[in-house]
C-alpha cells in the first residue's frame, strides 16, 4: 500500500516539472487522513498518530515544534502510514495500533518498510517542503496560536 503510494508520487514527479503544485500530488489532491508511526531509528521507539496533514504534521515533529515524547526521544523518522478517506475510520486505526505488541508494529512497519527509510522524503520533495515549513512557521507566530498536542 505505502509504496504504491510513493511509486505514484515518484511517477508522477518525473512527468512533472512542477512539483509542488497541489492537482499533480495525490497525497495533497485529495481530502486524505493518515495514520503515522515515527520512529526513533530501526527498532528504536514509535510513535503512532494521525493527521489530515501529513507533510505538515512530520515537520512539526522534525522540526521539534511539539515539546512532549517525540521531542523528549528523538522521534521524527517516518517509517510507515496508511491512507483514509474518514477521519473516524483513522482515529480507530490509530487507537487500534497503540493497544497493539511492539512486536506486532515493527512487523507492521518490516511488511512495507524493511529498511525503515525515513518515507518522508518519498513523499514530500524539497520545494513542498520548503513551501509548509513557511506556512508551519507564520502560523507559529500568531498570536494566541497554541502547539499540537501529542
């Protein structure tokens, strides 16, 4: 599933010049919830969550936007996620695979990932990238604007 994913991003990056244009990403195209999971390195710690962002929500965690346990361990690798078209569907997910054995979720991740290579820069290229982390820092400095809660 995942790397049908990025095969399709990756395809379609090749056809296009224009990469960061929102109608020639898929990931960005269409109204899509995630459920992530982190790591901190091969068999290091997880993290699992969900987002309507996934782009966004991964540099908040590289970035160290969110002072709670993926800052405290050094969690900002993403070695897996999966596509949802509902958010409760996600949410289920996500709460489905926190109650999971470790063991259970590293074979998880081992199915579509054996490597554990950091899928973000599958999915995200330099100019997308370039392009939130802007957004992500304007909407920092709002004022009133409170941190996502891990």
């Amino acid at each position: 599933m995942i790397w049908n994913l990025v095969h399709n991003l990756k395809e379609q990056n090749k056809k296009n010049d224009c990469h960061s244009c929102e109608s020639r990403n898929p990931v960005k195209n269409m109204k899509k919830y995630f459920v992530y999971i982190l790591a901190s390195k091969r068999n290091g710690t997880l993290y699992t969550g969900v987002t309507d962002n996934l782009v966004r929500r991964v540099i908040e965690h590289k970035e160290k936007l969110n002072k709670g346990f993926t800052t405290k361990y050094g969690i900002e690798k993403l070695v897996y996620f999966e596509v949802y078209k509902y958010i409760d569907e996600a949410i289920r997910r996500e709460k489905n695979i926190k109650k999971w054995k470790r063991n259970w979720e590293i074979e998880l991740i081992e199915m579509e990932n054996k490597d554990w290579k950091d899928l973000f820069y599958e999915i995200a290229n330099d100019n997308e990238i370039f392009e939130m982390k802007n957004l992500i820092k304007e909407k920092y400095q709002e004022p009133g604007f409170l941190l996502p809660q891990e």
